[in-house]
C-alpha cells in the first residue's frame, strides 16, 4: 500500500504538456518518480518547461505537432527512438474555438475536431506497439483530457470544442474496451475552471469565477496533479473507461 501512487520506475508522455494542465501533470508525475517526456508543438515552450521541470526529475522535451496523423506518427517515432515501451500516454493537447452560431467557420470546427478528438486516437494508435510493451507487467495507462464543456453546457458558443470533448468520452470508453485486453487502461479526465490559456475566465478572473462554483474556489496544479497520479499509479488500475470530473461542483452549479 505505501507504493499505491509511486510512479517510480514508470515513463510518460504528455502532450500539451508545455503549460496549464499538461504541465500540472507533468510536474506531478516527476514528484511521484516518473520519467517525463512533454510534447507541444511550440519548441521553445517545450525546452523552457523541461528545463524548469528537470529539477524534479528526468524530463525530456519531444516538440511536435500531434493535429495530423502525420505529425502524431511523427512523435511515436521520436519516443520510440528513445524509448522501448510506455506506461503513460496523456493525451492532452486541445484547441477551443468561440464564435457566434452564424458566422462559426468550417476551420473553426476542423481545427478544434483534428486536434481534440482525431489526434488522442492516432497518437494512441501510432504508440501502440510501445504500450502494449509497457503493459506487460503492470498496466500501460492512455489518459484522456477531456472538459466539464463535454459533460454539462456552459453559456459560450463553443460549438466544436463542446462537441469535441464530448467526443472523447465518448472515445475514451470505446478505447478501453479493445484496449484493456492488451493490459492498456484507458480513461479520462473531465476539468472543470483551472487557470490555463484553455481557460482564460478562471486564469484572469479566478475570483469572480469561484464565486460560481460550490466549492468556493478554483482548481490548483495539486488538484489536477493528484486525480492524474491517481489515474496513472497502481490506485487507478481498476478504472477503465471511465472519465473523471475534476470541478468543484460547477455540474452541480450549472444544473
């Protein structure tokens, strides 16, 4: 039992793991004992995090560009130049798109659906082979980043990033199914207000925001950390398929 959250000894990949939540999980996941590997598709932001976070451990930065299939075969070739296996896949690179019901453009809807539901499955898909190694032993975990957004509706016009992150979780329990059998445990995780360039409210206005939310405040890097530990570490072998909310009570609030 005292070795139920350890990720030592295991290796993981995060993509948007640059800044906001990805880079929460990373810095949680180093405190824990696991070698980090981040991905974004801005170099610099990439090797400035990865600087900053090698201080807690072995991290690694992997730039690219997951919004193609192309670019997600792309980083499963540099990890694999790197690395045999994997045990933890974080799909966690996303887009949003706001803009009124009239004039909402096509690009606006591919952008956001390429990115925040294409590119979790073809990542997945392009490391397969390295998951399924890491599995061998103790279960390979997929951890998808998906949005109180797909879960309840919230005032903005944000058609496509709704849609999207409804999307995966509706993904992520389709994924588990085929790939539970290859000891890959997929699931999800469903943030609510955390201060991050995704959600620029709860970053420049956290204290207007708490006042909505049951739970009187917003999200921290620890709250993020810790339901992503959870998830990853030997305590969340046992959930498969299923997507957690991380919100303070806004469903409660909303509904």
């Amino acid at each position: 039992m005292n070795d139920l959250f350890s990720l030592k000894g295991r290796t993981a990949l995060i993509t948007g793991g640059s800044r906001g939540i990805g880079r929460m999980i990373a810095r949680g996941f180093l405190t824990q004992g696991a070698r980090v590997y981040i991905s974004s598709r801005k170099a610099a932001a990439c090797d400035d995090t990865v600087k900053e976070l090698s201080a807690l451990g072995p991290c690694v930065s992997l730039p690219a560009d997951v919004s193609t299939v192309d670019g997600a075969k792309a980083l499963a070739a540099a990890y694999g130049a790197r690395e045999d296996s994997l045990d933890i896949l974080v799909n966690n690179a996303g887009a949003a798109w706001g803009e009124s019901f009239d004039t909402f453009p096509e690009k606006g809807w591919d952008k956001v659906m390429d990115l925040n539901v294409k590119s979790p499955f073809f990542l997945t898909q392009a490391l397969y082979e390295q998951l399924r190694k890491g599995g061998k032993g103790k279960p390979a975990k997929v951890i998808n980043i998906a949005s109180i957004d797909g879960v309840s509706v919230n005032p903005q016009e944000t058609y496509s990033y709704a849609a999207s992150k409804a999307g995966l979780i509706h993904l992520t329990k389709r994924m588990s199914l085929r790939l539970v059998k290859d000891n890959i445990v997929v699931s999800g995780i469903a943030p609510g207000a955390f201060a991050s360039d995704m959600n620029r409210d709860a970053r420049d206005h956290g204290d207007e925001v708490a006042q909505r939310i049951p739970a009187g405040r917003i999200g921290t890097d620890e709250d993020m950390a810790g339901v992503a530990i959870y998830l990853a570490s030997r305590a969340g072998d046992y959930v498969v398929g299923e997507t957690i909310v991380v919100d303070g009570g806004v469903t409660l609030a909303r509904g």
